[in-house]
C-alpha cells in the first residue's frame, strides 16, 4: 500500500451546493469513482488542486525562463 504524507494543518473547503449534490450522485456510481481512482471526497479535491498547483509551477518556469 501506498504510504501518503498529509499536511499537520488540514484545509477547510466550503462547497457550493450544487457541488456537494453532484458530489454525493457521483460517489453513488461506483463504477465511475472506481475508473478514477476516486475513494473519497479529498480524493477528487486533491486530484483537481494538484492540477492547478502543476499549471502553476509551469507558469513560474516559463516566466523566470523568458526573463
């Protein structure tokens, strides 16, 4: 099993309504979460932040480079 490193400070995340619906009816379709690789809530925030922060660290790169 796969050993994960959490941070000792959790973040809170507020979610609009309409996100925690869509949420719970995607987490009723197992075959859907299994394909993904979604086991939790956390999971599918974690999945989309990591994307965002890897954009972002590419962004910095492309600006110091052309700088």
């Amino acid at each position: 099993m796969k050993i994960r490193k959490y941070s000792v400070n959790p973040r809170q995340v507020r979610l609009f309504e309409i996100q925690e619906d869509t949420l719970d009816r995607m987490f009723r379709d197992e075959t859907y979460c299994r394909k993904k690789g979604f086991g939790s809530v956390a999971d599918v925030i974690r999945i989309a932040l990591t994307k965002h922060l890897r954009e972002y660290e590419e962004y910095e790169f492309r600006k110091s480079v052309s700088s």
